[in-house]
C-alpha cells in the first residue's frame, strides 16, 4: 500500500494547498480488503491498471495476485481516485494459493 499512498500524495494532492488521503481496512466475510482514498482530481479518462507502465503499479498487482487477491486504482465517489488491495482469507497456517 506504499505504492497507493505514494500516489495519493503524487497525483492526488499536486498543485493543492491541502487535501485528504483515507486509509481504510476492513474484514470482509472472505477477506481483507484496503482501501487508499484521496480526494484530488481523479484518474485520467480511460485509465486501466491493467495497461499501466507504472512500475510500482505491476509490482503491486503481482503482489496481490501471489496472494491471491487483487489490487486495483478506480474513481472514488464523488472525487478522487481509489488504490483497493483485496487478499482473501486463508486457512490457519497455509500460504493463499495463487
């Protein structure tokens, strides 16, 4: 989550006087999910993780994947933009299973 803070304070608070970043975890009934929320300008139309150059960005979503989760940047409502790192439980003891 070092990444998304990073680009909270990167993209989502540049050229502000001041701003917000949430951090937010919360247990779900299969896993756990955090939430990295800024309240800046947003994400740039079309923007796709996916298709990302950003390095730290594939290195976050192949951590979540080894994990067995998901790691994904979306608009937060009603501005902003979201970093959500999603990894589900796994039984006592065992690695999550990629």
């Amino acid at each position: 989550m070092a990444e998304a803070i990073a680009n909270a304070i990167e993209h989502g608070l540049v050229g502000r006087d001041h701003g917000s970043i949430r951090v937010d975890l919360v247990q779900t009934a299969t896993g756990l999910q955090l939430c990295v929320t800024d309240d800046g300008a947003g994400l740039p139309e079309g923007f796709d993780t996916r298709g990302s150059t950003s390095l730290g960005l594939k290195i976050a979503t192949t951590l979540a994947r080894q994990l067995g989760g998901s790691f994904d940047v979306r608009s937060a409502d009603p501005v902003g933009a979201q970093s959500v790192l999603t990894i589900p439980h796994s039984p006592a003891g065992q690695p999550p299973t990629p």
